[in-house]
C-alpha cells in the first residue's frame, strides 16, 4: 500500500482530485465508463469540488455512494446533501448520480435495489474503478464499524448496519470494496493518526484493516503520519 504525506487537507483533497481525475480519463478511455464510490467527510467534499471543475469525459462518469445515513431527504446528517452540493458544478445528469435509497420504507429491501444498481452500471459481480474510503477514529470505514453484524457480511455487496452515533446506516460491504480496481483513502488531522498507523500495520482488528491492502493509496496530511 502507498502512502503520500502532504501538507493539509487543503493539499490532501487537491492530489485526491488529479489522481481521480486522472483515472477518470485512464478508464474512459479503455472501458467508456468511470465508476466513482464516494465516502463522506469535509476533506471528501473539497475533493469533488476541486473535481468538479476539472475537464473531464463526464458522459462517461458515474459517481455512487459508499454509504449514508438513514436521515430524511435533505438533512445535513445525510452524505448526499453535501455530494450533491459538492458537484453541484459537474455536468453531471441525475442518471450518473447514483444515491442509496435511505428513505426506503424497507431498509433490506432498499439495499437490495442498490446492490442491481451497482451490477447495472459496474457489471456482475460490481467493479467499481475507483473507492474512496475515510478512516475514524475508531477504524472505522465506509459503516464498517466495530462490533456490527455488517462486517462479516460475505454474500452481499450492500448491507443495513445497526445504530450507530445515533444512526442506522446503508454501506457497502467488504466483498465489493475489495474488488475495486483502486481504493483511494484519505486521512486528515491529529485523530487519525492512531487508526492511520494501524491501518498501515494492516491490524485486521480495525474494520479498515480489513480492506485489500495492494490496490491501494493513501493520501495523508503531516498531523495525521506525523503527530506530536
């Protein structure tokens, strides 16, 4: 796994945004299509709106949620709010935005839905080109979170987690994460350097050390690799 240090979140989130644009143009132009996984976080959205403006084949990009909350249309709790404002730019049709249908009466039946949405536009089994992932102070990512039923989910790509900060949330699961073509981490700030560390360890006891290790790129900023 490679490891970029770079000054901020400020910096973190502008590499982020050439690498993926970069990528974005590698895959257009082999495949015809990119397909984008998106977490949340604040270093996330300066990232899409630094990509926003980059002049990009957007005919052929598909952005799609790695997870969200169950929260009403519109609430600040949700990832959607802020990707949609963050991309706000893009000429992106509602076709190419793919969000997870969190007002779903039936929150099964709702991942399910997701789940033939991914195989619709990312093939069967799913292969997403490019995950981004975020990393908590818990070690947590995507809602793979410690302690949830959701991590040992192997025959499912998305899944419904119990509460968590007050929460129930829809995530994508290992098995799709690990079949991405490239999964791109961010993590920003002195709180992540503990989980950082042993994400780099490759500690499996965290849920993000659970995720493939040889496909991926961290992006990290000085707080976060080098904390006082």
């Amino acid at each position: 796994m490679e490891t970029r240090i770079l000054a901020d979140a400020a910096a973190v989130a502008a590499e982020a945004a050439r690498l993926i644009a970069a990528e974005t143009r590698a895959a257009v132009a082999a495949r015809g299509r990119f397909i984008l996984a998106v977490s949340g976080g604040t270093t996330p959205w300066l990232m899409l709106r630094a990509l926003a403006e980059a002049d990009l084949p957007w005919s052929g990009v598909h952005v799609t949620q790695v997870d969200e909350r169950i929260a009403p249309a519109g609430h600040a709790d949700r990832n959607l709010t802020h990707l949609r404002e963050s991309l706000r730019t893009a000429p992106l049709t509602e076709d190419q935005l793919h969000a997870m249908p969190v007002e779903q009466a039936d929150l099964d039946a709702g991942a399910q839905r997701f789940a033939r949405t991914l195989e619709l536009i990312a093939g069967t089994p799913p292969v997403i080109d490019l995950v981004h992932l975020g990393l908590g102070a818990d070690g947590h990512t995507a809602s793979l979170v410690p302690g949830d039923a959701v991590l040992d989910v192997a025959d499912r790509d998305v899944a419904i987690t119990g509460v968590y900060m007050g929460r129930r949330r829809m995530t994508l699961t290992y098995p799709v994460l690990n079949r991405a073509r490239r999964i791109l981490w961010l993590a920003t700030g002195a709180d992540k350097a503990g989980p950082l560390e042993r994400l780099l360890q490759g500690d499996v006891s965290i849920p993000a050390g659970r995720v493939r290790q040889d496909r991926a790129l961290i992006l990290t900023d000085r707080a976060a690799a080098h904390p006082r």
